[in-house]
C-alpha cells in the first residue's frame, strides 16, 4: 500500500492540464512512466498515444485495441487488458465499472468529477456539481465518517436517444 501511495503521489506531481471544458491534452512521456515505476515499453506508449489523442475521455479496452489495429499496430487485447490494469495501480488511469458490465478507462487527471451515463446508446458526459460534492460530505459527517473518496455514477437516457425514441 505505501509504494502504491508513492507512485500515486509520482504520477500526481507528473499530471498536467486536463482535457475537460476543452484544455489541453495530457501527454505523459517515457521519463514519467518511469518515475510512475514503469518501464516505457512501446507498448505502453502505443496505448498512453491511442487515450491522449481520442476525442473521447472514456475508453473501454476493446476500444483501445481497435484504434491500435487500425493504426496497425502489433498489441494484442490481452497486453491492452494488462498495461492498462498497471496503469490503473500506477495511478495514470481510473477504471470506472459502470452497470451492466460496462468498464471504461480514462487517464487520471487529478481533478475529481462524477459521471453521467446514457443507458441506450453508453454516452459518457462528466460534470462537477459543488452542491453535490458538500452534500455528501455532509453525510458522511452526520454519519461519523471521514470521507477518503466517492464516486457518482448517474444513469438516463441522453438527449439523443430521447429524441430517437420519440421519432423526431
């Protein structure tokens, strides 16, 4: 658990800008994965260029492996599966296990939000709502807790679908 708390706290003092609201995009070079406890494998960086580069933030496995065989390149899904679950205990990316199955990768970016997902077509929008945020901690308080972490997870049916199930 220690070197674990050392190497989120590596990976931490290495994050850069995030991508919400449109800032720029992390990159997270050789040296930093090494400073993360990694060797900088290609295969590590092949997968670190396919999460940086995506328009989208939330990333499945399988996702990942097929943008690397389209740009033909030789990863297979059980690497994929393997360097993301040591990115994950790095501390470079958070796995999100949404319902029904559904598990996502995003790269750790050192800001906290919470997540709202569609149920029809597995949209994934983030938000930061601080009403939210002292509402929980207020619970866990009244509850005699003190609050390490949370997660919200919030499930609907997006604009889009809404619109296609109406027929318009």
């Amino acid at each position: 658990m220690k070197l674990r708390s050392i190497l989120t706290d590596n990976v931490a003092g290495l994050q850069r800008s995030a991508r919400l609201a449109g800032r720029e995009t992390m990159t997270i070079s050789s040296n930093e994965l090494r400073a993360a406890g990694l060797k900088s494998t290609l295969p590590r960086r092949k997968i670190l260029e396919v999460m940086e580069s995506r328009g989208t933030r939330h990333m499945s496995a399988e996702d990942i492996y097929r943008s690397l065989l389209e740009s033909e390149e030789d990863v297979g899904l059980a690497t994929v599966y393997r360097v993301l679950t040591q990115f994950e205990a790095a501390g470079l990316v958070a796995k999100h296990n949404f319902e029904g199955g559904h598990s996502v990768y995003e790269l750790n970016q050192g800001e906290h939000h919470d997540h709202i997902l569609c149920v029809k077509c597995g949209k994934v929008e983030e938000f930061v709502d601080e009403v939210i945020e002292q509402r929980q901690h207020d619970i866990a308080d009244k509850a005699g807790f003190a609050m390490t972490d949370h997660c919200l997870y919030i499930y609907g049916i997006c604009a889009d679908c809404q619109k296609e199930e109406a027929g318009v």
